[in-house]
C-alpha cells in the first residue's frame, strides 16, 4: 500500500473515511481546530473574569481566618455583650431591658467604629506593600474587582464575627428576661453590623488613597476621632448656634454612621435619656430613611475606592 493510501480507510458502501486528514484552513489562516481552541480559551477567560470578584473575596476571607483577627473581633464583643447584659439585666428584670439597649448603643458607637476601621485600614495598602497586590493585579481582573473583592471578603469575616460574639449577649437575654426581648436585640446587633460594614468600606477608601500603613493607620484613628466625637459636639454647637431646623438635625445624623446606628438602636426603645427621644422625633427620621443611609455608606465608599485604584502607583 503507498504512502498516499494509508490516509484512507474503505467502508462497506464503497466509499472511504479519511483518518489523518489534515484540519481545514480558514480564511484568516487558522484552523477550525484552532478557532475551537481558541473560542474554549475565550470562555474560560470570561468565566475568570465573572467570578473573579467572588474569587478575590474568599481568598480575603481565608487570609482574614488564617490570621485570627476574625476570632480576636468574636471574643471582644462576646466579651461586651456579656458584660452588658448580665450586669444590665441579671438582677433587675425585664424594666431595665432598655437600659440594656441605650448601653449597647452607647458603648457600641465607639466600639463598632474602631473594631471595622482596624480591620480595614490595611485592606489596599497592605497588600500593596507585602506585594500581594501586585500579584492579583496580574491575573486577568481589574483593578476595581480587586477592591470590590477585598471589601466583600473582609466584610463577610467582621460581619460573621460580630454577630457571633453578640450570641452570649443574647442567650443572657433570653435567661433573664424571655424570647419576648430577642427581637429587639438582634435589631440592635444588625445595626451594629451595618454600621461595622460602612466604617469598613470608609476604611477600604483610606486604604486605596494611603501610600503607606502607617499613614492609613493615622487617617483610620482621625475618622474614629471625628464620627465618634467631634461631630456630634460640632452638629449640635451649629444647630444650637444657628438655631437650625429639623432638615440640619437630620442631615447630621444621616452624614455619620455611627449616629445612623444610635438611631436604630435607641428606636428599639421607649425610653432615652438624655432627651435624644425628643431630637429624633424633631428630625422626623424612619427607620427604613436610616438604614437606606448605612446602605449607602456602605456601597459609596467602597465605589470610590473602585475608581481611586486606578490612579494608585503599583
């Protein structure tokens, strides 16, 4: 048989198959082979690409896991909650359940603010410095994913964390007062989280604009120092100063997270000292109008940080 022959196979009709039959050209000079290839290595980049966000964020959260802060952030507001209620509630009755509320809130406003800005004030700069960065940005994703990821994975860890160290805090609830109160003190702990999540993407922010740690580091504790105390002073010395209406009183509390979740908190109660009752009631502020205004603090920043990243030297 010659060598042209061994191309061919015959078949019971008569005629033959080709076995080594070479691939057929195509106009562009590729082969229909190689356009299958190429089209299979296409989707897979797109389906890289789509779920690459999701990607960056369980990395983030197995990093945050492995390092333990996660564990550090559950014990210290295990350890709150549960100071809280027993010493609130334990001997007192359901009467001071209130009072156990306007403490969490209270307390929470400069605890839930300094835990979420520790957590992500090295978010960006971090990993730029560590080199890992570098790293991610050279697989096939953007820059804007990479941010995106990294907040939704470290926001994932701190979320998962604070709620399961408000757990002790409300199995002492239940013992003391009864599942009547559980309602009302799972609202605050969502509050809390919320909160814990905008401050994260505010952290998320100084991070992607930070050149270093430390400078991250220093403009994380000045924005603690602002939203836990100096704009409350400097809100109520301009209302009080030029006797502003209830649209400035409103537009302060939902300019400061830290204040949109003093509102949540304290709304699950009847009674506030201090005359607070009277200054939301003035504000004329819902629930639903506080919370749409977390979710924004959430959403914004971390969009920012989306487009800054682009501008950042790596």
């Amino acid at each position: 048989m010659s060598e042209g022959d061994s191309s061919t196979d015959p078949t019971p009709d008569g005629g033959v198959v080709s076995v080594d039959a070479p691939a057929t050209r195509l106009h562009d000079g590729g082969t229909e082979g190689n356009t299958a290839t190429d089209a299979t290595d296409g989707s897979a980049l797109a389906r890289l690409a789509d779920s690459s966000l999701l990607t960056i964020a369980r990395r983030e959260y197995r990093l945050a896991v492995r390092s333990r802060w996660a564990l550090g952030v559950a014990l210290l507001f295990g350890l709150f909650t549960t100071a809280v209620v027993q010493f609130g509630a334990s001997s007192v009755g359901p009467g001071r359940f209130d009072a156990v509320i306007a403490t969490i809130a209270e307390l929470g406003v400069y605890l839930v603010p300094l835990t979420a800005l520790a957590v992500g004030y090295d978010a960006i700069v971090g990993a730029d410095e560590r080199g890992s960065l570098e790293l991610m940005l050279a697989l096939p994703v953007t820059k804007g994913r990479v941010v995106v990821g990294t907040a939704v994975g470290r926001a994932a860890v701190l979320s998962g964390a604070m709620l399961l160290g408000f757990v002790p805090g409300a199995l002492l609830t239940v013992r003391y007062i009864g599942l009547a109160s559980v309602g009302q003190y799972a609202a605050v702990a969502l509050a809390a989280v919320l909160t814990a999540c905008a401050m994260l993407g505010v952290a998320v922010l100084v991070s992607t604009v930070a050149r270093t740690k430390t400078h991250a580091l220093g403009a994380a504790l000045a924005i603690w120092l602002w939203v836990a105390l100096l704009h409350d002073l400097v809100a109520l010395g301009a209302v009080a100063g030029f006797d502003l209406g209830s649209g400035a009183i409103a537009a302060a509390i939902l300019l400061n997270p830290v204040d949109c979740f003093r509102v949540l908190a304290l709304s699950q109660v009847d009674v506030v000292a201090g005359g607070f009752g009277s200054v939301l009631a003035q504000a004329g502020l819902t629930t639903p109008m506080v919370a749409a205004a977390l979710a924004a603090w959430i959403v914004v920043p971390v969009s920012v940080a989306a487009k800054l990243i682009q501008r950042r030297r790596l």
